[in-house]
C-alpha cells in the first residue's frame, strides 16, 4: 500500500519543487545590484527598447535593477530616423515619422560599469553606417568583457557583429531585412530560423525583429531571475510569450536562405504557467 501512495505524493512534489525551486546563480542574481544599460541613437525602433523594458520595470519592484539610458550626448534622442540612403542608393525622407524623445542618462564616457547591455534596432543604423560613426560600436568593444549579458533586438545585432563581439558566436537577427545584418558577421553563425538564439555560455542574447525583443527578453530574464516571479511579471503584463526559441515564421515569410520550412505561421502558443501568491 504504501508504494502505491508514495509515487504520487512523490511526483507531486517533484512537481511542485521543480516549478519554484530557483538555482543559486538565480538566488544570488536576485540580491545583486544589476546594472542594465539601453543604447540609444536617433531612429532606434521603440519596441525594441519599450518592450523588453517593460518586463525590466516591472522586475525592479521586486529585484535591484538600475537603468541607464545611454547615446552620444545628454540630449533627447529621437526615434526618427534621420534621413538616409537606402542600399540601392535611393534617399529615404524620414520627415514626417513621429519624432518620439528619449532623455539619455549617461554619455558613452560617462556610461557606469554596466551587468547587462541592451542594444536595440532601427532604421537610424543605415544613417550611422553612412556617415561612418562607430561610436556605438567602440562603446559595445570596449564594454563586452565587463558586462555579464549582452543583448540585441531586431538590426541591433548589426552594431554588435560591426563591433567584433560575434566572431565565433551563434546569432540572429531581424529577417526582414536578414541579408542588410549578415554580412556584417562574416564570421558568426546565423541562425537563419530562430525568435531569439542564447549563444552557448549564455552571455549574448540576440532576437529576431522588434517584437521577439520582448520574447528573448522573458526567456533572458526566466534564466537570470527564475520562473516564478518572471512569470508573475509577465502574465500581469497579460502577454503571451513565445516559449520556442525555433519558433520564427518570419524567417519563411521573408525567405531567408536556409529557414525551416516546416515553422508555420498558424502555430500557436499558451500562457506560462502561473505560482501561487506567496
Ligand atoms: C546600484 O548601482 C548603481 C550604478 O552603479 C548605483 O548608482 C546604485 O546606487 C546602486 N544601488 C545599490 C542599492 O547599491
Ligand atoms: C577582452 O578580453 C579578450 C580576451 O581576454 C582580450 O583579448 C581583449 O583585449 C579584451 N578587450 C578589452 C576591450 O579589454
Ligand atoms: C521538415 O519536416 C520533414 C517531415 O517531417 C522532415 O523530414 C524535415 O527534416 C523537416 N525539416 C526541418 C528543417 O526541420
């Protein structure tokens, strides 16, 4: 009789162990004061920075979190992109795009030691290319091997493979304009079909475009922080994540060479689970 109960008072409390016990690398996170710097340039895309962020607001309740806003100077910056040319040579009038501020914190010499990097996409890039300004670059260089975490959001892993901190890593990118990003990571392994891809030791996070920021940013945030309050964080944000880093029908949408066909755009995803209130 007693073998019969055991098994699933057992299993039960695997179940319920497993669903809240955090690492001691999650325990020790939780109690460090870390430090998350957003870059910012003119035309940076404002998912890219609101999105993840919001999960990064709600967790500073709980958890010590600091935030830097960090660009070239102390002056709003703004979301419209400057005008440009386009790869074909064509001039894109960015004129009438809504002209959103963002208050820098810190200027890239003034930026503090900084746990985790967050640098987001936009179409201001192609204007920085153009006008062949690598600050953000040198500031991305210059801070990789102090930094615990390095994450990038949509074109954003264009800043990161330009400043060298992908050579030999695995990453993605935004596939909507794929082929623009690649060629600045000749020697990174892209992942032609992923929401987001964890390089292995788990220090560089790179997403897919604007909105798979804030899934790689749940799954970034689930590893660092633990299951139970991340999730709490999220279901109160009532958003429903994308659990399968694989998951990336944009990648067959935009035909991105070497895309796993088989991911359809009607595959769906649930809710996380949720924790009882302690
Ligand atoms: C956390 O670090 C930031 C940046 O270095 C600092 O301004 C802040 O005072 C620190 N907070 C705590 C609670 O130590
Ligand atoms: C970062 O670390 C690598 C490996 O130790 C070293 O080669 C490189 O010079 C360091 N970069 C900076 C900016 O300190
Ligand atoms: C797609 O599905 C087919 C049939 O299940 C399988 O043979 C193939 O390996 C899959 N391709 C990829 C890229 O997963």
């Amino acid at each position: 009789m007693a073998r019969l109960f055991t098994f699933p008072l057992l299993a039960l409390w695997t179940c319920l162990s497993m669903s809240t016990a955090l690492t001691p690398d999650q325990i020790a996170n939780g109690n460090r004061n870390m430090t998350v710097g957003y870059i910012l340039y003119p035309g940076f895309t404002i998912l890219d920075v609101f999105g993840p962020l919001q999960f990064l607001n709600d967790l500073s309740y709980t958890f010590p979190i600091t935030l830097s806003l960090i660009a070239t100077s102390l002056s709003p910056v703004t979301s419209r992109p400057p005008n440009h040319h386009l790869p074909d040579g064509s001039t894109m009038d960015m004129s009438h795009a809504f002209d959103l501020h963002l208050l820098p914190t810190h200027t890239f010499t003034t930026a503090p030691p900084l746990d985790i990097l967050i640098v987001p996409g936009g179409a201001g890039d192609l204007s920085l290319i153009e006008h062949a300004d690598r600050s953000i670059e040198s500031f991305i260089a210059s801070r990789f091997n102090s930094t615990s975490y390095i994450l990038s959001v949509c074109s954003g892993a264009g800043f990161l493979a330009r400043a060298g901190v992908l050579d030999g890593r695995r990453a993605t990118a935004t596939k909507s304009v794929w082929a623009g990003i690649v060629k600045y990571g000749p020697k990174t392994e892209w992942v032609a079909s992923a929401r987001w891809v964890r390089d292995g030791d788990g220090k560089v996070w790179t997403s897919s475009g604007v909105t798979a920021g804030m899934d790689m940013m749940v799954a970034f945030l689930r590893e660092v922080y633990g299951e139970e309050k991340v999730n709490g964080v999220v279901n109160g944000a009532e958003y429903v994540p994308h659990t399968d880093s694989r998951w990336d029908p944009f990648s067959v949408l935009f035909k991105v060479p070497g895309a796993d066909m088989n991911m359809s755009l009607t595959e769906t995803v649930g809710p996380l689970p949720s924790f009882p209130e302690e």
